[in-house]
C-alpha cells in the first residue's frame, strides 16, 4: 500500500473538485442555452409565421425540426467539452470512431434511411404538424414530425411513434375538401320524391347554420334497395376534419325532418322552419 502513502491527497482533492465544478458548470450552461436557444426559436417562428404568412402547422413542423437539430447539435459540442474536462483527445476518439463506425455502419442503416426519408417528407411538404394523416397502418393528428421519427396522436388518445423508414405511403387527410356523406334507409311505401324533398330542406337549412360546409349538402337520390327498406345517399364537401360533426348534424337534422313529416304531412320542413 505504497502508492497510496505517495498520494498528494491534497492536490487529489483539489483537483477532484476542480474538475466536478467544470462538469457542475458546463451541464448548467447546458440547461440554460438549450432553454434560451429554444425559446429564441419559437419567439423567431412566430414573427415568421405573421412576417411570411406561413401556415400554422408548415410553422410548427419546422419549428419543432430546428429545435430538435439545435439539440443535437448542442449536445454534441456539449460531449466534446466534457471529454475535454477528463482530458480525453476529441479529436482522436472522433477519428477513432470513425473506424469502428465502419463495422457498425450496417447496422445503422435504419437510422440513416429514417434521416433520409424524414428530410424528403419536410423538403416535399407532404405533411404539417396537426394534418390529419394515414400511416404505417395509424390514422391520427400528426403531433411532431422529426428527422427520426413521427408522432401521430389517435382518435382515441394513443400516442404512436412511427420511425420514418416505416412510411412506405401516406394519406394526407388536410389538403382540401372532404367528404362527408350519410345514408338514410326510408320504408318501400314512403313516396321518394316527397322524401327527398324533405331531406333536401333539412340539408339547406344545415348549409344556412354552418360555415365549415363547402359545398352541398345535396341528396343524390336512391342508392340501394334492401330488403324492407330504400337507401338515400346525402353528400356534402365540407373543411378538413370538419367531415365528421356535419355527418352528425345531417342525420340529427334529417330525422327530425321526416318525423315532422310523418306528424304533419301537408307541413313542409322548410315552412316549419320559418315557423
């Protein structure tokens, strides 16, 4: 136990200390950039967004795009800093890698199409934070979209990250009109054209009320025939992912349409309305 008595204990310590104090000192300086870098983004996007009319989901994917390259980035030089402290050649360690990187580069070739594929979906502007999309086998509201990964947000809350070498395609729901369309089965010995006529009021009378309908609502008329019933078909455009509450609207308005009717036969629905 020699060497232990030839310890400078003092200058051990001191030394200690000086390098936990750099270490303490560069994860703080860490922290603070990272949080003062990431709200100098978002304050630069927002001005962009009012400055070039930029939508508010292209702001947001590449917002949270810079965000996550200034990250790396940072964590990168951060790394190199801390090699420094314990005195480890960066350089040489990063020349190092670089054959080693070389027999696991095989492995990493999921990584590098996932950054691949992921700029080509920001470069083409296929899709935008909050566009409704169909992927990987997910539909749901694009949450976040990365050099590495996507965040889709299902109907039903779940959170699902989808590498981006796993779009092999993709529906953007967002981009114009959708189409929302409702089915009305009316018994054989209801007269079609008076049923039609009074679904057709109903659909006016819901045009009227909401802005989020593009065109329509128009019935088209008999689509198939069961085997006690006749099915009416109802179509209308309306706003990206407005489609589902003006089907809900129409079946509501439409019911009460035809039980008005069958209570009152010579009333029509329009002339209820106004009354």
């Amino acid at each position: 136990m020699a060497w232990v008595e030839n310890i400078n204990w003092e200058q051990f310590l001191l030394d200690t200390g000086m390098t936990i104090l750099k270490l303490v000192v560069t994860l703080l300086v860490f922290w603070i950039v990272r949080a003062v870098g990431k709200k100098l983004i978002k304050k630069s996007f927002t001005k962009a967004q009012v400055s070039r009319k930029m939508s508010a989901g292209r702001t947001k994917t590449l917002q949270s795009l810079s965000i996550s390259v200034y990250s790396y980035v940072l964590i990168f030089i951060t790394l190199v800093i801390i090699l420094g402290i314990f005195n480890i050649n960066a350089a040489g360690l990063i020349a190092g890698a670089g054959v080693v990187g070389l027999a696991i580069g095989f492995g990493a070739q999921g990584l590098v199409s996932d950054v691949v594929t992921g700029f080509f979906l920001l470069l083409e502007k296929q899709v935008d934070v909050g566009d409704y999309v169909t992927v990987a086998g997910f539909d749901g509201v694009v949450e976040d979209v990365g050099l590495r990964t996507m965040q889709i947000r299902s109907f039903d809350g779940t959170l699902n990250y989808v590498p981006n070498r796993e779009i092999g395609s993709l529906s953007n729901h967002s981009r114009g009109s959708m189409e929302a369309l409702v089915d009305i089965a009316i018994p054989y010995a209801d007269n079609i054209d008076e049923a039609v006529n009074t679904i057709q009021a109903a659909c006016d009378a819901i045009k009227e009320d909401n802005p989020k309908i593009v065109e329509g609502p128009d019935v088209l008329g008999v689509q198939t025939f069961g085997s006690a019933e006749i099915t009416l078909r109802v179509i209308a455009k309306t706003e990206a992912m407005a489609q589902w509450k003006v089907e809900r609207d129409l079946r509501k308005a439409i019911k009460e349409a035809l039980d008005a009717k069958q209570e009152d036969p010579e009333n029509t629905y329009a002339e209820r309305l106004q009354e």
